[in-house]
C-alpha cells in the first residue's frame, strides 16, 4: 500500500504484504516545529481525551469493586464490560459514511461522544456496586460503547490531519496525552477515593470528560478532498475488501493480535494487585500520578524520536522486549511491597516502557490504513488487538487464583513472547526512489 507524502519512504515487506511507512530524518529545527504545531498539540489533547475513560471502565473500577469487597472472580470477569473495544468495527462504517450537521466530519462525531461519556460517567457513579452490581456493569458497558466510538474517530481525525512522515511522532505525542488522560483514573480517583465516596470520585471525572469538549471545538479543520464513501454497503464492503486483498494480511493481524498482549492483560489487574499486597488508595494515586506523568512524556517524546532516527522494525523489536521485562518486574513486588521505592520504579519502568510499545504500535497500524476508510479500518485493527485483553482479561482472577500474584505477571510476560517473534517473518527493508 503506497500512502502519499514527501521524504524516502521504506517498504517493509511482511510474507508478501508490503507496508510503506515514513522515515524521514528531521533536523532539529523540523522536530520542533512539528512538535509545536497546532495539529499535533491537538493529537496530544484528544489522547487525553481518549485515554481519562478507558481505565475508569478497567482497573479503576476493578479497584472500586475491591473496596466493596466484591469477589476477585467477578473482578476479573468484568473485563468484559470492555467488549465494545472489541467489536467497534461494527459501528465505524457509520462514522466513515455519515457526517453529523456540525462542525466537520470527524470533529462532530468526536464532540458528541465525548457528551455522551460525560453523561454516562455522570450516571455510572449514582449506582452502587454492592446492591446493583449487574445495573452498574451494564452501564459500564454503555461508557464503553460510548469510548470506543471516540477513539475511532480520533484514530481517523489524527491519521488524517498528519502528514505522513509525522504518523510516528504524531502517534507517540497521541499515547503521550492518552497515557496522561488515563493517569486522571488511575492517581487522581484513588487519591479522591479516600477521602470522598467512590460515587462523587466518579462524578468529577464527568465534570473533566465535559472539559475534554472544549479543545475539539477548536481543532483545525482536515484539508483534504478524500471523499467519504458513497454508500453504508460501500462503507461496509469496501475498507475490509481493501485490506484484505493484500496478500498475508491475516498474518498482519496475527501479529496485531499477539505483540501487545501480555501487556494488556497485565494491566488490567495493577490496581488490584496493589491493593491486594498493601498499599493504600492514597499511595498508588501519589506515586503511579508523578512518576506516570513523567514517564508516559519522556516514554512518548523518545518514542517518536527514536522512530524518526533508527526506524519503525527495530523499535517495535526493543520495545516490544521491554515492554515484556516490565511486565515480569511486576512479579517483585511481591517480594519487596510495601516498599514505596520499590512501587515507584515499576510503575516508572512499565509506564515508560508501555509508552513506547505503545506508540510504535500505533504507528505501524495508521501506515495500514487507507484514508479513505480510516475509521473502519483503524477500528478493525485495533479490534483484533483489544480481544487477547478482554477475553484473557476476564479470565485473569482465575489466573491469579491458581498461580499466585507472581506467577500471574511471569505468565504475562512469557505469552508476550510469540508476538515479538513474529517480527521475525519481517523480511527487509528496502528503499523506494521517489
């Protein structure tokens, strides 16, 4: 697939599927130029956006669920309030096809999800897990749906307000904001939590979520003639035709569904872990909040710089090793909790380590998608990379029950292992003249 733009363009050949990505060196003064602009600080505020209600829906409420005492069973199966992650796929042709009678095609859609998020937000911390723990997982799931739809069309307003050549620093600055947003679940409403009801931490996440509108009413308009697909049926039909007319293209989403998924699976069990082994609400909040911050902006910057200097195939190579190693460092705590250094530099290692996975990830799937069909495509991809979380997920208390905390983390990190090999089927890189 041959993506226009400017710059050397390199095409790694994948079993016969050939990706074109961009790699063209930027000096020092393009770097930050590029960093600077209106476009890409909108990427970085949208990913804040998009990241605040993913944990809210994961491991903070998870963590919710442990200070009612609900069992560790129906914990980890509530993971499964994630499925519209999964399958919003179904759902993107809308988004490619229609476009609501404001704003533009993509920004509209953006603001009224993030309305519909701060309702439900709003609405999911009236209810009490205790009494009416299925009504308040069904909600849940409503927020998810609601999420989901966000990021598909955040993943598409970004893949096409960049240039191509920026995908990489424009994904690392997207996770940098997304790993921040989700920072808000996972230091601030532990930290509130203490101090206030579970329900009222819940409602002042709404309050920040409505906060989240007001970038996107400001956020350039895309320029560009891509016309929107003719019909619902071509909308549907034609991106999964697109992609999948490309030869190996299952071996692509083999390899979308595997490199990340130790990762995913673990996190969705941190805060429960912490708490499990000693530490108080107020101490993950004030230590995964700072050190977080920090290592999702560093993890974020060198990302995408580190894209731009030795290219997209070996950083998903380290990164997706290092990402393994975090994970398993994870099994220490167990050893050495509740020592609040101890706790400090996992979370900094994982968080860091995380984002940088993260973000060549990122990348690698933007450079799949067609503009055309940005929003179905996209929305599939990552579908097919949500489903190991989910469904490995909601059997992860089970898990955790049969192997111990640190044989839980050890196991996490060993299935990470077939993704990264996988990049062994990745045949060259070659150079395409302009």
């Amino acid at each position: 697939m041959l993506l226009s733009g400017e710059g050397p363009k390199y095409l790694l050949s994948f079993d016969g599927l050939q990706i074109t990505t961009y790699n063209r060196p930027m000096n020092k003064r393009n770097f930050w130029q590029a960093m600077t602009s209106k476009q890409h600080f909108t990427v970085f505020l949208l990913g804040i956006s998009s990241g605040l209600p993913y944990l809210l829906l994961g491991s903070t409420l998870r963590l919710w669920f442990k200070n009612v005492n609900i069992d560790i069973k129906t914990i980890g199966a509530s993971t499964l309030v994630m499925l519209p992650y999964t399958w919003k796929f179904i759902w993107a042709p809308v988004l490619d096809r229609y476009q609501l009678p404001f704003l533009d095609r993509r920004r509209g859609w953006i603001i009224l999800f993030q309305i519909s998020l701060a309702i439900s937000l709003f609405i999911l911390g009236q209810i009490s897990p205790e009494t009416h723990t299925l009504l308040m997982l069904s909600m849940a799931t409503v927020c998810a749906f609601f999420s989901s739809s966000q990021d598909i069309v955040i993943d598409a307003y970004r893949r096409e307000i960049l240039p191509d050549e920026e995908l990489g620093l424009g994904s690392s600055l997207a996770v940098t904001g997304y790993r921040i947003g989700m920072l808000f679940a996972t230091s601030l409403a532990p930290i509130l939590s203490d101090h206030i009801p579970w329900g009222q931490v819940y409602t002042i996440m709404s309050a920040i979520m409505a906060i989240c509108t007001i970038p996107t009413f400001f956020a350039p308009k895309i320029e560009n003639n891509i016309p929107a697909p003719t019909s619902l049926f071509a909308s549907v039909v034609e991106p999964i035709k697109d992609y999948f007319n490309r030869k190996n293209a299952i071996g692509i989403l083999i390899f979308i569904l595997l490199y990340k998924i130790g990762d995913s699976m673990a996190s969705g069990l941190f805060k429960t872990f912490y708490s499990d082994i000693g530490y108080s609400n107020t101490q993950i909040g004030a230590i995964a909040g700072p050190i977080g911050i920090w290592a999702a902006i560093i993890g974020g910057i060198l990302g995408g710089i580190l894209q731009m200097k030795i290219g997209l195939k070996k950083c998903l190579w380290y990164f997706g090793i290092l990402q393994a190693i975090s994970t398993a460092l994870f099994a220490l705590l167990t050893i050495y909790a509740p020592s609040l250094i101890a706790l400090g530099l996992v979370i900094f290692f994982e968080t860091f380590t995380s984002g940088l996975g993260t973000a060549a990830y990122s990348a690698f799937m933007a450079s799949l998608t067609n503009k055309k069909f940005t929003a179905t495509q996209y929305a599939l991809l990552t579908s097919i990379m949500s489903i190991p979380a989910i469904f490995l997920g909601s059997s992860s208390g089970f898990i955790k029950e049969q192997i111990g905390w640190g044989g839980f983390f050890i196991f996490c990190a060993i299935i990470a292992l077939p993704g990264i090999l996988m990049l062994l089927r990745f045949e060259k890189w070659q150079t395409i003249p302009n």
